[in-house]
C-alpha cells in the first residue's frame, strides 16, 4: 500500500449495488438471482425514513453483495425512485465499504462532498452508513446515489 492510498478515506471495496423492486416483486427477483447462484445472505424490514423490505444476495464468495429492495410505504424513497422510473425497478445506488466511516464522512465533506445525511447513521445488517447526493461535487455529478458504509458487529462479508 502506497503512502497516498493511506490518505483516502479508508475504502475497501464494493459492498454492494441496490436494485429498487417495484411492490409485489421481490420473491420473484430473489429467485431470478438465486437461479444464477447468488447466495441469500439476509433479510430485513428497515423501517425509519428508509420503508424498504431488504434482501442481500452474496456475489460467489467474495465480500461484493447485492441488495434488493422493495418499498414497504409510498412514502418510501424507493417507491419514488420507482414512481420517476414510470413504475420500474433499477439501480437505486451503489455501496462502498470503508474502514471508518467517521473519517470517510469528515474527509468528503471536507472535499465539498454533497451528503445527504447530517451524520453517519444506522444502517441495515449492523452497519453504519451516510449517502452522497447524485450531484455530487461542484465539478463532477455521479448521476447515482453513493451509499457509504462499514461493516458492524453481525454484518456479514
């Protein structure tokens, strides 16, 4: 490891790629998947401003995941994200794990990082987590959602 990967924010890899599924579409997008050898590796109802119905699906048996979610509420922002994509699913964002989110939090906020959360939050699965706006930077917008996250006690990968 060089001395300049040390001072980015602690990233590990991809955790994982969200996949918002319309209501009703869940079993059968777990099956499609399953089918191709993914491995179910968990499932929760994460309630708070989320109102998603989450299953994570291991990629082989590398740390990369999949993760399925499905709006439990209209309210949900993954049923809007749905309701703009004229009642599809699709990518809703895309996780990179980190070390420390604290610092990865503080350092991209530092380099004019839009972020979504007022501060690293809990996630699903034991995780701690913060968003990065579409719009991502002055200069550059991703045009995605960036989820941030680490790994936390009972996590798995």
């Amino acid at each position: 490891m060089n001395d300049g990967a040390a001072q980015v924010p602690g990233f590990l890899c991809f955790d994982h790629v969200a996949i918002a599924v319309p209501p009703g579409e869940l079993e059968a997008h777990v099956a499609a998947y399953t089918s191709l050898g993914f491995t179910v590796i968990h499932r929760e109802d994460v309630l708070g401003t989320d109102q998603v119905r989450e299953v994570l699906l291991q990629v082989g048996d590398g740390p990369n995941l999949v993760q399925l979610l499905e709006p439990l509420t209209p309210a949900s922002p993954v049923a809007k994200q749905i309701e703009k994509n004229g009642g599809r699913g699709g990518m809703a964002h895309v996780a990179l794990r980190v070390r420390d989110i604290q610092a990865a939090y503080d350092d991209l906020k530092a380099k004019g990082f839009r972020i979504i959360d007022a501060a690293p939050r809990k996630g699903s699965r034991g995780t701690t987590v913060f968003f990065v706006h579409p719009k991502t930077t002055d200069t550059a917008a991703f045009g995605y959602i960036l989820e941030i996250v680490q790994e936390g006690e009972g996590s798995h990968a």
